[in-house]
C-alpha cells in the first residue's frame, strides 16, 4: 500500500463521523422545532378549551396594561403641546414711545439680526391699540382717548428656547438702542415641563407596578396549570424529560395569555378613546384650540403587545422554574 492510500484510508472515517454528525444535529433541530411548534398549537388549543377562564386571565392582564399605556399616550400629546409651547414661546420688547413708525421699523430689523432670534413681528402702537380694544370689548370707551397709550413692540421669536438661553436674549434685546423694555415669562412654561416629568414619573412607577401585577396574575395561572398537571409531569419527568421539554407548554400558555390580554388592552384604550374624543374635542374648541384625543397607531401597538408577551412568558418561567423544583418522580 502505498502513502497516499493509507492516508486516504485514515481520512475516510473521519468525514464519515464528520456527515453523521452533521445529520444528527439536523435530526435535532428539526426534532426540537417540530416540538416546538406542536407545545404552540397545544397550549393554545388548551386556553380555547377553557375559553371563560382564559378570556378573564386575559382580561386581567388588559386592565393592568391600560393605565400605564394610557398614561403614556396622555405623556406623548403632552410632549406634542411642548413642542408646541416652545414654538410659541416668546420675547415681547418694547419700543420707545417718542419712536415714530420708521424708526421703530429700523428697531424691528436690529432685532432681527440679534443671535440667537428665529424671527422679529412688529406690531404698531395703532395695531397693538386695536387688539387691546377687540379683546377687552373697550371699542367705545377707548375711542374718546385721543393720544394712543400704547408703545409699539416687537414680538422676538428665540431660536433657542431653553430657559436661561431665553432669558440671556432678553437682557441683550433690552441693549438696543430705541429699546424700552424687553419682558419675557416663562414661569408657566417652567411649571407645564415640571408637570410633565413628574407625569413621566408617576408613567414609569405605574408600568413597574403593573408590570409585576402581570407577572403575579400569569404566574399564579401557570402554577395552578401546573398542578393540575402534576402527575404527568412526574411520569415524563421519570422517563428522562429534561425540564427545558417540560418548561416549554408553559412558557407557550404564558406568552399567548400575555399577548392576549396585549389585544385586549389595545382594544380597550381604542374604545376608551372614541368615548372620550367627542368631549374632550368640544372642552379644546371653547378654549380656541384643536386637539384629538392620542393613538397607539401601528408602532405603538406592536409595542404594546410585544411587552405584554415578554411579562406573560416572565411570569410562567418564574412559576414553572419554581415548582419545577418541587415536583420529584417518586
């Protein structure tokens, strides 16, 4: 036998260890999804047998999930308002009032190249006179006075709308020449951004504590199915089941409980929404302004019962990796 035969003749063994290993780990994967695709169908074949029992387990999950996501739509249109807070956030100057209308133009366009301003109104002593008299209802009474009161201002937009960036441009402004005073609150705008953390807050407790609230009600569902099932947990478990092939109908009960009661909360805020949308819609239009009640939407949804699955499929892990521990073949 020459070398080149007798190294053939080692490789040969070796490949074919090689291909039956690889088919053998093919065999187990298609094993182990072929039974994770039956424990899928199972589990939900068994909640569709016990359909008042599942429906309230669902609905259980549902009530928890509402109020922290209604919470978080309520914190998303308040973020909305913000912005649009910021946007209207501005810094009245006012103009001397021994300036003409000329000269307060020229003002107007120095204000205009301050940094940092995102634009510069000019509003006159007869336009500001005007809308003091519609506003106040003063039409009569304000036509007997024959000099306008009134200075002409300059409404600034900031470019930069934090607070002391604000209040820093309100102190340059007032440098102007023909520049009498330059008045800027922002009190209101501080305390609605106070307001809005401490929503966030109170969001994020409430979600933690609901959150566990799920945890609790799926877990405590899959304890009772696992005593009920208890024997032949015991029988499989004595012929060599691991406890990642008795833990698996479980966690599929769990996650379908969880996503469940995701569709069912979904359900719920979008019904609470319709109800509450004809109301709130009329209270914003006797204050003059447009607002529709907030949505999931497509994104929000998805969101929604993705976590409400996680927390189901939590739950039945913690309930079945602790009573896993305490059922023993005898």
């Amino acid at each position: 036998m020459t070398r080149r035969t007798a190294t053939q003749a080692r490789q040969r063994p070796t490949r074919r260890g090689a291909r039956t290993s690889q088919v053998g780990l093919e065999s187990r994967t298609r094993a182990w999804l072929r039974h994770h695709r039956a424990m899928c169908v199972d589990s939900a074949w068994r909640l569709a047998k016990r359909p008042m029992g599942s429906l309230l387990t669902m609905l259980a999950i549902a009530i928890a999930l509402v109020l922290p996501s209604g919470l978080w739509l309520a914190l998303d249109s308040a973020r909305l308002l913000d912005a649009e807070l910021d946007e209207s956030a501005t810094v009245t100057v006012y103009l001397d009032t021994r300036l003409d209308e000329r000269q307060a133009m020229d003002v107007a366009a120095r204000l205009r190249e301050q940094s940092p301003v995102a634009g510069a109104r000019l509003v006159t002593a007869a336009e500001g006179l005007a809308e003091f008299q519609q506003g106040l209802g003063l039409e009569d009474a304000l036509s007997e006075l024959q000099d306008n009161p009134l200075p002409a201002a300059v409404v600034v937009t900031p470019d930069d709308t934090r607070p002391e960036a604000v209040r820093v441009l309100a102190s340059n402004l007032e440098a102007v020449d023909g520049v009498a005073e330059a008045r800027v609150d922002l009190a209101w705008l501080e305390r609605l951004r106070r307001l809005a953390e401490l929503g966030q807050r109170m969001a994020l407790a409430l979600a933690g504590l609901f959150g566990l609230g799920v945890l609790l009600v799926v877990g405590n569902t899959i304890r009772l199915a696992v005593e009920s099932r208890r024997q032949e947990i015991e029988v499989v478990t004595l012929i060599g089941a691991t406890h990642a092939f008795v833990r698996r109908p479980f966690l599929y009960s769990g996650a379908w409980y969880g996503l469940g009661g995701g569709i069912l909360a979904i359900l719920l805020l979008t019904l609470g929404g319709q109800w509450l949308s004809a109301p709130v819609s009329a209270l914003a239009e006797s204050y003059g302004a447009h607002f529709s009640m907030p949505r999931l939407g497509l994104g929000g949804s998805a969101l929604l019962c993705l976590c409400s699955t996680l927390l189901g499929l939590a739950g039945a892990w913690l309930a079945v990796g602790r009573h896993l521990a305490d059922i023993k073949p005898r």
